[in-house]
C-alpha cells in the first residue's frame, strides 16, 4: 500500500470516530506532549471539542494520556501524546472488522433469496413476498424476484480490495 492510501484511510478513520477537529490535531504532528488546553487555544476552538475528540482518538487506540496534578493551581491536567506509529495497526484492526461485516452481508445475500417492489419501496425474502400474495403492501406494485448478482460482486469488490489493502499493510 502507498503511504497516500494510508493516510486517507485513517484521515476517514477519524473523521467518522473523532470528527474533523480529530483530524486536525492528528495532523498537527505535535513534537512533545500536550494539554487539550493548549491545543484549544492553538485551534481556537472549545476545549470540551477538543477533549472529546482526543478521548475518541484514546479509545481508537491513537492517542494517551498521564494525568498531573499542577502545582499551582491543584487541578489535575491530562497530557496528551498522538500514537502515530500505532497507526498501521489500527488501520489494520479496523479494516479486519469491515471486511467481517462484509463477508456477513455477501452470505446474506448468497443464502437468502430476495424480492424487491419494482417501484423500490421495500426489500423483502421470498418468505415475506409469499405472505405478501407477491404484491407490496405499500403502493400495490408486484414484487420481483431481485438479482443479486450485481451486489454481490460489488461486495466481492470491496473484500478484495481490503484483501490487497491489508497484505501490503506492514
Ligand atoms: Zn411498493
């Protein structure tokens, strides 16, 4: 896998599990340790934004943290570092877990027969379209036997592509 493909990976990662301000300190690429207090004012943003997209980043696996207590003021500050060389193993993780979910909806779709209303407004099994006398019980159109051939290469497609994504992955 190219090194492009990688960071975009994660990039998307992030954004759905930490959102943008997530992927905007993970870009940061900050040198030494840091408070989400420092990163807010950096920012300027909220730094309630800024904790809960690093605690999402924690629970990814991509971040941690060691609590301090400031001698000053008493209050216990966390300081926060970026686990970027943990990047290719989360990746990897979570792209195991696409690919399961995938290779569960392609034996869906192989296994069960499917009807759809031709006017696309439910999917239902072979089962529910008998029950149905074979006409959709919202607009009255017939149901048709749905082909499913078309998604499931496309399932297939994605599998392989996460197939290749992973053995280049290191
Ligand atoms: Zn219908």
């Amino acid at each position: 896998m190219n090194v492009l493909q990688a960071e975009e990976l994660i990039r998307e990662l992030i954004e759905r599990v930490a959102g943008e301000i997530g992927v905007i300190i993970y870009e940061l690429h900050p040198k030494k340790e840091f408070t989400d207090e420092q990163i807010a004012m950096e920012l300027g943003v909220e730094i309630n934004e800024v904790r809960k997209a690093l605690f999402a980043l924690y629970e990814l696996g991509l971040a941690e943290y060691r609590r301090k207590r400031d001698d000053e003021t008493g209050w216990i500050e966390y300081y926060w570092k970026i686990n970027y060389e943990k990047q290719n193993e989360v990746l990897k993780r979570e792209l195991l877990k696409t690919k399961k979910k995938l290779e569960e909806k392609l034996q869906d779709e192989t296994m069960t027969v499917y009807y759809i209303c031709v006017n696309g407004c439910m999917k239902v099994t072979y089962e529910q379209a008998m029950e149905f006398d074979f006409t959709c019980p919202k607009c009255g159109a017939p149901l048709e036997y749905f082909d499913s051939s078309i998604a499931i290469e496309k399932v297939r497609e994605e599998i392989r592509k996460i197939d290749e994504i992973l053995a280049n992955l290191k």
